[in-house]
C-alpha cells in the first residue's frame, strides 16, 4: 500500500475542465443552470481550499485549544445549519440545537477518540475533527428532521395533544406521541444509510481511507465504528432536541403555549 | 364539590372579553354560558381547565385551586370537552387505551364509556374504525363519552351536540341531566332545557 497520488493545480484544473462540459450541456439544452454551476464550482474550490489551508496550522500547532477551539466553531455552525432547515421557531431554539450537538456530538468523538481508538493524545486533530465533522453532519440532519415534525406536530395537531391535556394528561403523558414520531422520523436516513451500505456505495469515508492507502478491511472497520458512532449522536441529539423544544412550548402547568411556536418568517 | 370562579379576567392578544366574572357550579347543576361568537365563551372554558392562563381571579374547586390539587388531578375532575373534535391515530378503543395509563385517571373509578356512548345511539363496532372513517357525530360522542366515564365533578362542554340529530341531542341531555356541567350553546331551547342557571357573555 501506497500514499495519495498527489494532486496539484495542474489536474484540479483537469477535473475542472469537466464542469465546462456540464456548462455546455446546460447550454445547449436551455437548463438554464450555468450561473448556479459557476457558484457551486467556484464555492467548492474556494470552501474546501479554505478548510485544507485552516486545517493545516491547527494539525501542526500540537495545542489542544486550539483543536477544541475548531471543534467548538463546527458545533455552533452545524447549529445553525440544522435550525435553518426547520420551519417553525421558538424561543431559544439556536441555543438549544447548541446545546443539544455539543452534547450528543462532543460526547461521541470524545468517546471515539479517548476511549475506543484511544489515541495519544485524546484531542489528537487527525482523528478528533474528521470523526466530529462526520457525526455532526449526520446528527445535524437528524435534528433538524425530528425538530421540524415535532414543532409542525405541536402547532397543527394542538387538538390531539390537549385532548389528552383535557383529561388529565401530564405534558410528557400527552406530548408522548408526538416525541416518539419526531424521533422516528429524525431516525430514518440513518438507519436506511446504514442497511444500504455496502451493497451500491462504498462509503465516502472508507473512500478516502482507500485512497489514502488504508488496508479495505481496516478501512471498513473505520467505516463501521463511525456509522454507530453516527447512529448514537443522531438519537442522543435529535432526542434532546425535541426534549428541549416540549420544555419551551409547554409551561409547567401542562399548558400547550401554542403562541410560543411561530411559522418561520413571521 | 363545588366549582368556584372568581372576578376572572379573559383576555385574547390586547382585548378584554371578560373582566370580574364570577361563576358557580354546584353538584348535579348546568350553567349554560350564552353570548355572540368571539365573546370568550371557548375561553372562558379552557381557561377553567386550566389549559389557557387566566389574566386574573381565582377558581377552586371545594376548596382547592388547581396549583393544590396539581394541573393533572384538577383536569381529571374539572374535564373540558372540545367543540373541534379531533382524529386520533389508531382507533377509540387504542384512545381508551391511552387515557386508562395516565397517571392522574388510574386510581379512577369509572363507568364504561362505550356502554354511555351506546345510550347515546352510538354502535358499538365504532370504537374499532379508525378515526378517520367516523363521521363528527361519531367522534363528537366518543370524545364526550371518555370524559363522562371518567365521573369528574365538572364537565366543561362546548357545543356538545352539534354534530348531533335531536333523538341523540336528547340521550345526551338526559345523561347529563344529573352532572355538574358548564355548557356553552348557541340553540336557545337547549339552554332552556338544561340549565339551571345562565351567564350571558358579551
């Protein structure tokens, strides 16, 4: 086994010869989406340019503030990631999808990172930020998924829930359903991504690990620990989400404070 | 036990739709609540269960208020029964289900509500359908029916009947002839037939 061919400017700009021939297409067929494919290409170099060239100093530094330091600003942009893509708000619910990721997916990559692979040091970047970047874009769809039916559940279903309010319910007695559908529903992607892998795609992570020269099996073995890591966050995260958002639309008299939801926009 | 309401405020957004209401219900005694739509009515019920906060007074029941009896106990005994009566997933019976596991109803005597909603001309094959195959009147019936089974000292009903034809109407008003009720109705010879006192809203 061998390194990485290396890639230098000479052969991105071969791979970037290919978008001119999806420009054409684009053209020649009226899609009109040059200008969209221009973006993206242009977002793509330049994004992961960046993030190349940022993660350079952070791997030589050997400061582990500095590594949590990255760690702490790819929870809080994941944060805002996944409330973005939830339909209704309520008060507080960026610090709580906050709070909620830097538990869930803190806790799993210190976990991977400290304990299963337990690498020296623990904080060690090479493994910590590639394994959090994984299970923060995972858990992140998951959270967003299970928020957006909870809150569209609380909001449109008010009926359901306070006809069990009415008779005597607890908010968490009568708030059950709705949590157990968020989570179901905030559950799925994983679960379908990890009975699908394997048979169409090879995953993107052991990918890379291939590429970079890493032994198929062990590179599977990787793949395997990170997809249950990943299946862990999501859960813990997408639970604690919608745990949060019942905390802030019922009041402690078992109240559904339906004016504490709005429609996004409004 | 009596149900005791006091100098209650009923506000929506910015306007006042009740200030200093006093209301009072004694056992085995109806008060409807009469008045225009939009006069607080549907507030004014929701509000003594509890499930919309009050702007100001104070209600007991005996001679407790809610925050001493606990949200949950204080529902169970002082039941509101919605006008808008939702579908639920599953069927009445996985509903009944349900409502039987809460914790502030297990200690509960309570009466059979499918042999309640029978008397009430409801088949008893209904509390097997899905929710989505019963009609409102169906629906309307299960709903009251849970909550009459349920022997609370106070039922808060609105519009209890709409959806109901007169000889149903009639098997609902003789069920409740001897329960302690706040009923909300528009019909006129309802409120005549049923109440023992009237509070007009508005």
């Amino acid at each position: 086994m061998t390194g990485p061919v290396p890639i230098g400017p000479g052969q991105l700009a071969l791979g970037a010869s290919l978008l001119i021939a999806h420009g054409l297409l684009s053209l020649g067929l009226q899609l009109g989406l040059e200008r969209k494919l221009l973006i993206a290409g242009v977002r793509t170099v330049v994004q992961l340019l960046l993030m190349g060239w940022l993660l350079v100093p952070v791997f030589a530094s050997g400061s582990a503030a500095l590594v949590l330091g990255v760690c702490t600003v790819m929870i809080v942009l994941a944060a805002r990631e996944s409330v973005g893509r939830v339909s209704r708000r309520y008060r507080g619910i960026q610090v709580a999808a906050t709070v909620a990721l830097f538990v869930a997916g803190g806790s799993t990559a210190l976990l991977a990172s400290g304990v299963i692979l337990a690498v020296d040091p623990w904080w060690s970047p090479q493994y910590l930020i590639p394994m959090l970047g994984m299970i923060l874009g995972n858990a992140l769809t998951g959270i967003s998924l299970g928020l957006d039916r909870a809150l569209a559940e609380l909001d449109e279903g008010r009926g359901r829930v306070e006809a069990l309010l009415a008779l005597g319910a607890t908010r968490w007695e009568a708030s059950r359903p709705v949590a157990a559908e968020a989570l179901r529903t905030g559950l799925v992607p994983i679960l379908n991504a990890m009975s699908a892998v394997g048979l169409v795609t090879i995953p993107g992570m052991m990918t890379g690990q291939i590429l970079g020269g890493t032994e198929p099996s062990l590179a599977a073995r990787y793949q395997i620990l990170i997809l249950f890591l990943i299946a862990f966050a999501t859960a813990l995260g997408t639970g604690l989400s919608v745990l949060f958002a019942l905390l802030a639309v019922f009041d402690d008299q078992h109240r559904l404070r339906g004016e504490r939801i709005s429609t996004r926009g409004s | 036990m009596r149900l005791r309401a006091h100098g209650l405020v009923g506000r929506a957004g910015d306007r006042t739709l009740f200030d200093g209401l006093d209301l009072e219900v004694g056992e085995g005694e109806t008060v409807v609540v009469r008045g225009p739509s939009g006069c607080g009515k549907t507030l004014l019920l929701r509000a003594l269960a509890g499930l919309d906060p009050l702007a100001g007074g104070r209600v007991t029941l005996g001679d407790r208020t809610p925050e001493q009896l606990g949200m949950p106990s204080w529902r169970a005994e002082v039941t509101w029964v919605s006008q808008d009566v939702p579908g639920l997933p599953g069927t009445p019976r996985d509903f009944l289900g349900v409502v039987g596991r809460l914790a502030a109803r297990r200690a509960r005597t309570v009466d059979d509500p499918v042999a309640i909603a029978s008397s009430w001309g409801l088949a008893m094959t209904a509390w097997d359908q899905p929710w989505s195959r019963l009609s409102g009147g169906e629906r309307q019936r299960v709903h009251l029916a849970v909550a009459v089974a349920g022997r609370p000292a106070v039922l808060l009903l609105d519009e209890p009947t709409s959806a109901l034809d007169p000889e149903a109407t009639r098997a609902v008003e003789a069920t409740l002839a001897d329960r302690a009720c706040v009923w909300v109705t528009h019909d006129a010879d309802q409120a005549w037939r049923v109440a023992a006192h009237t509070v007009e809203l508005g």
